[in-house]
C-alpha cells in the first residue's frame, strides 16, 4: 500500500533527491545515499518511487509547475514591459541556480534516461503562455513589429538544445553563464556599439 505523497517521508526523500541530483548529477547518484540523506530506508523509497529516474522526473514536474506560477504572475503584472522581461530572466536564472554541470548532462546528454524528452513535454506547456505574452508586448508596441515572434521563441528552444554541446557546455564555469551569455544574444545582439 503506498502512502500519501504530502507525508513528511516523502518530503524528506524528494528534497534529498532534488539537493544531490542538483550537486552530483543523477547519475552518479545512488538510491542509498538518497535514503541516507533523507534518513528512509530503500523500502520506504520505493513505495513512492519505482527508481531515482522517476523521482528525478517528479522533482522536474515541480520545478515546471512552480515555475508557470512564476510566469503567470510577471506576465499579468502591473510592471512595466522592460521589467518583465528582467523578471523572466531571473527566473530562468533562478530555475538554473544550484544546477550543476553534471545535471544539465544527465539531462540532454544521456537519452536513456528519458529526462530531456520529458522536460521537453512540460516545456510545451508553457509554451503558449509565453507566446501570447511576446505577441501581446508585441500589439502594445513594447517588442518591434518586425520582429518574428516564432524566431524568438525558436531562438528559445535552440538555447535548450545548445545545451546538447559538450564543448560549448565546458566553456562556461556555471550554467547560468551560458544563460546570461544566450539571453544578451538575443536582447543586444553581438555588436558592442563601439564601431
């Protein structure tokens, strides 16, 4: 019989998965020192979660619906449009804080495990929020008219994929370096200003 999800154990047990997986990488990570950080034994792990793949996509499923939340209370904010945009970006940078390198490739470099394409189904979900709010700034007058707004969001998703890029990846100490480094692509483009 499983226990219900809100029991203090199964806190216990999702909050030691999230803090390793988030340091070591999943991988690397056993179902034993996941039990032993969250003071459970492995009988108790399974009886709400078949394997660490599963509870890695639960803590992924959390972190997507905090972060629609999120989203939905910047966009229909009363903060002007420049701010926003600024808000969004921390919370990007605020949904990669604490990621370690060993985690983003256990996610899009390690197809066995399922993660990337099962982020990629949550990330679909916010896709149409995101849309409306970038066509909605764009009716305002806030984003140029010419500007594509499908290029913004395909711009978007080819950020997630270069995260693929092992070499790419290695070149930055964080990967919220290579966060900032994308997000001023797409706002400031690659000219200094000192021509």
């Amino acid at each position: 019989m499983n226990l219900p999800i809100n029991t203090a154990k199964y806190r216990d047990i999702f909050d030691a998965g999230k803090k390793l997986f988030w340091k070591y990488g999943i991988k690397k990570v056993t179902i034993e020192e996941i039990c032993q950080e969250a003071n459970a034994s492995k009988m108790t792990f399974y009886k709400f979660f078949p394997n660490k793949v599963a509870l890695a996509k639960t803590i992924l499923d959390e972190l997507m619906d905090s972060s629609l939340i999120k989203l939905n209370h910047i966009t229909k904010s009363e903060l002007p449009f420049s701010e926003k945009l600024k808000e969004l970006f921390l919370m990007k940078m605020e949904g990669m804080n604490n990621f370690s390198m060993e985690f983003i490739n256990d996610i899009y470099l390690n197809p066995k495990l399922g993660l990337s394409d099962h982020l990629d189904i949550l990330r679909e979900n916010s896709k149409n929020h995101i849309t409306e709010f970038y066509k909605d700034s764009q009716r305002k007058g806030y984003i140029r008219q010419e500007v594509n707004i499908d290029f913004i969001l395909v711009y978007s998703t080819q950020v997630i994929k270069m995260m693929e890029n092992e070499h790419l990846l290695s070149q930055y100490a964080q990967p919220q370096d290579f966060i900032i480094e994308a997000m001023n692509m797409l706002f400031y483009g690659i000219v200094s200003g000192n021509e």
